[in-house]
C-alpha cells in the first residue's frame, strides 16, 4: 500500500506543471529534498497559500478593517501559509521523494 502511495506522490511532482515556476529547483529523482530547498519552494507555494487564506479572512470580515487589521492579517497568514505549506509538504511529498531517492541510490538495500 505504501508502495503504490508513493508511485502516485512522486508520480504528481515528477510533471513539470507542479514545479512552475520553480522548476530550476526541482533535485534529481536520486537526491533528496532538503530543507533548504524546501524553504525555497515554501517561499513562492506558502506564500500563496497564505494569500489565499488571507483572501477568506477579508472577505469573511463580519466588521470593516482598519489598516492595522490588514497589516496583522498578512502577517499573520503569510506565517501561517509557510508553515502549513512546509510541514504538509515535508511530511507528504518530500517524504516519498526522499524514499524514492534513498532508493535509486542503493537498489540493494
């Protein structure tokens, strides 16, 4: 079952349309994902997971915002979208990536 998990998962991030417009960044299927990497790909994808979050809080607002409230909202929710972004994706993509690439380096193991 996990096997056939992790063909689906790393089937998704091997097409290049789920790497725009970061596909510079993609790693060899023999390389793992690191951090490093993934705080570069949570800068551009949490961002926008924090901007869509962001657009539900605004237009959720049940009084007018002041400025202030805005300012707190973006910060509050671009935090929220690179968290959320890296920790989902750690723990789901990067992780059958890594498996994968663990793999393809020793085939014998």
């Amino acid at each position: 079952m996990l096997d056939k998990l992790e063909n689906f998962m790393n089937g998704l991030t091997d097409m290049d349309w789920g790497w725009w417009p970061v596909l510079f960044l993609r790693p060899q299927k023999d390389q793992e994902m690191d951090n490093r990497m993934l705080l570069k790909l949570t800068l551009v994808f949490g961002s926008l997971v924090g901007v869509l979050f962001l657009l539900v809080l605004i237009l959720g607002a049940t009084r007018p915002l002041t400025l202030s409230d805005i300012l707190t909202f973006i910060l509050f929710c671009l935090l929220f979208g690179w968290v959320l972004f890296f920790v989902i994706y750690k723990a789901t993509f990067a992780y059958f990536w890594d498996r994968r690439a663990r793999r393809l380096r020793h085939p014998q193991d």
